[in-house]
C-alpha cells in the first residue's frame, strides 16, 4: 500500500498547503530582492546601495531566528504561519508605495521587512513537519519542502529579471504581481491543519545570547562539527559574493536583466544537480572525500571567468553552472555531518545556531565586496580572482584536515 493512503487526509492536505506557502514565500523574498538590485543596479550609488541590500537580507535571521524559535514553541505554528503571511501582505503593499516614490530607501526597509517575516516564518515550517506527517515520512518531507524551497529561489531569481525588463519604469506593477502571490500564500496558510501549542507555558526570553552560547559551546568542543559549520558558513558567503559578482559583471558586459538572472538560475541549477548526485552517490553515508573534490572543481572553476575573462552569456552561464556543481559535491556531506552528529538533545538547537552563523556568512559577502570594489579599487574579473584564491585557501585546510586520524576515522564509519 502506497505511505500515504496511511497518512490522514487532513494532515497531508495540511502538509502540502505548507509546502505551497514555502514555496511562495521563497519566490518572493528573492524575487523582489533581485528586482531592487536590478534597480540599483543603473544608479550612481549602485556599488553601495546592491550590496546593502545584500546585508539587510541577511541580518534578520542572524537577529531574530532564536527568539522566533521561542514563538514557534510558546505559540500554535500554524498561528505564528498565518501571522508571518499577513505581515508579508502588509509589507508588499508598502513595497508597491517604495516603487511608486523610487524611494531606495524605503525599498531597502522592505527587504529588511521581508527577511524579518520569512526569518519567524522558518522555525514554524520546519516544527510544522513532525506534527502534519508521520515519523517514518519525516525524511521524504524535508526533502519535499527543501527541493521546492530549492526549485522556489531559482524561479525567484529568473523572473525578477523578466518582471524587471516587463515593467522597467513601471516597477510598481511588480510589486502588484508580488502582492498577488502573497494573497495567495496568505490564502494557503490558512489552509494549513490546525494545531497545539508544543509548550504554552514556555517563558520567552528576550535575550537570546546564553542558549547561543551554550549551543556554541556544543559545537566548538566537537571539532569535526564545528569545522563542517565553518565549511558551510563559508559556502553560504561565497555564493553571495557570487552572485554579487554575477549581476554586476552581467551589468559590465551590458547583458539584458533576464540573461543576468538567467546565469543567476544556472548558478542555483548547478548547485541542485550536484547535490542530488552526491545524495545519490553517498548511499546514506556521510563521504567526506566528495568535499576536497568539491573544492578543487569549485577553485578551477572560478579561476576559469577572470583566467579566460570570460565575456558572453553562455560562456558565463556553463562556468557558473560548472561553480554550483562542484558546490553541491562540497556542501552535501557538511550539511549531513551538521544534521547528523549532534546528540539528539541539543540537534535543533545546534542546526538553529549553524543556519544563523551561515547567514553571518551571507552579511558577510556584502562586506567583502564592498570593501573590494569601493576601498581596493579591485575590478569585478579581479574579484573573482579573490573568490578563486578564498576557496583554494579553504581547500588546502580542508586536505590538511582530512589527514587528521579523527577524520581518517569518520570517513571508514
């Protein structure tokens, strides 16, 4: 008998109209965000303004994902859902007014908005699963929910650069477009099976340092753990320095937006393939081999855009294409080993603390260009360079690692 005739029709039902608002959620949160870095994008303060916009995205989760954590346990997750999406409505309406007035800086304070809304949005959708499914469907439900997250951020990122070209000018129709969606995704939060509270009589505590502390703790005394949240972290900032590069080369190289989105989508679509093929190949086992290998293509293939200067749409799209491969044989087996070794206590509270020190990765990648660009005077293809260099610096630390005995010892188990 197939699984889910076993599961209750209200709780797959319930199931399924989480994954729908994820998935519109994601859309939204990058589609508007590359919408307003292909504004920027033709305005003098463009080298200041992009990667800002890069920094306020991420600094709502490094902020407040702890705390939205505590609400997701005081509070029913379905509340805490419902209430997420009619903020987004609320702040896309405001976003509608940002484009009307071509106001940077309101703009900029929606995207900070958005990213607070999806940052209480996550700790609710993960804690969703285990209530709508049942324990033996947890896995194919994660992997669901990430695959359509995954499939979301791609579209997001392409169809902003088709939005952009449709409604240049007229950016407020794409805010129109946007708000749309958000009713929809409102519509199917509500759609979403009702459930308790996990803790109502949880205290909320405002200061969210001393459970950060303790799960930092956790993580440092584990070395192997604490380097696999390292590794990941610094994927997280090198994919946004990336993408960094990408719009403002494509922007160099006077590509039309959708083509700069589109090298964007290839960079995402190469980082999904490689993933599946080194879940695939893995066979249930954490292989670490896979992450020198991951980093060595990752290098050469970097190297590759300021070695060749590259200068064409497909060139630069198979390059990128070839990035994300490699970054999907580099992050998998981390990713495995961070979900995997921590006692099972204190697991979601160390996979908390991980997603926020990859998001300080994120933040990080804004800086890192902008003080490239803006006080070192690099070029965009000598910043590549520097993204190349940055991953040869890690790959020689991981071999360096993988000879310890420790490691030699996790890759036999």
């Amino acid at each position: 008998m197939d699984a889910s005739a076993e599961q209750p029709k209200h709780s797959l039902k319930g199931f399924w109209s989480l994954f729908l608002t994820q998935f519109q959620g994601a859309f939204n949160d990058n589609a508007f965000k590359f919408i307003v870095i292909f504004m920027v994008l033709g305005k003098a303060t463009a080298d200041e303004l992009a990667p800002l916009v890069g920094f306020v995205f991420a600094v709502p989760f490094i902020l407040f994902s702890a705390f939205a954590g505590q609400l997701a346990t005081r509070f029913s997750k379905r509340t805490v859902t419902v209430s997420t999406k009619v903020a987004e409505v609320g702040i896309m309406i405001l976003a509608i007014l940002g484009f009307v007035f071509d106001s940077d800086a309101m703009l900029v304070v929606v995207v900070f908005l958005l990213s607070t809304q999806s940052a209480f949005f996550g700790p609710s959708k993960y804690g969703l699963l285990p209530e709508l499914l049942p324990e033996k469907r947890l896995s194919w439900g994660n992997g669901v929910i990430q695959f359509g997250t995954t499939i979301a951020i791609i579209a997001g990122t392409v169809i902003a650069g088709m939005l952009y070209e449709q409604f240049e000018g007229n950016q407020h129709w794409s805010g129109v477009v946007l708000l749309g969606l958000s009713f929809a995704g409102l519509l199917l939060s509500t759609r979403i099976s009702k459930v308790k509270p996990a803790a109502p009589e949880h205290r909320m505590q405002v200061n969210p340092l001393p459970e950060l502390a303790n799960s930092f703790s956790i993580i440092r005394r584990d070395r192997p753990l604490f380097l696999a949240v390292i590794g990941e972290s610094y994927f997280w900032l090198l994919g946004a320095l990336l993408q960094f590069c990408v719009m403002f080369y494509g922007k160099y190289l006077k590509l039309p937006e959708t083509e700069i989105s589109y090298m964007n989508g290839a960079l995402a679509c190469g980082i999904g393939i490689g993933c599946f093929l080194t879940g695939y190949l893995s066979r249930n086992k954490i292989e670490f081999r896979f992450v020198p290998i991951g980093l060595i293509g990752l290098t050469i293939s970097i190297l590759l855009i300021p070695i060749l200067q590259l200068n064409t749409y497909p060139s630069m799209a198979a390059c990128l294409a070839a990035v994300g491969f490699f970054g999907g044989f580099y992050l998998v087996p981390l990713a495995t080993m961070i979900q995997q070794r921590p006692d099972t206590k204190v697991k979601g509270a160390v996979i908390a603390l991980s997603s926020t020190i990859s998001f300080v990765g994120v933040a990080l990648a804004s800086l890192i260009y902008y003080v490239c660009e803006k006080h070192l005077g690099f070029s965009l293809l000598q910043i590549f360079m520097v993204c190349g260099f940055m991953t040869l610096v890690a790959g020689a630390c991981i071999i360096k690692t993988s000879m310890n005995p420790e490691w030699k010892q996790l890759n036999k188990s």
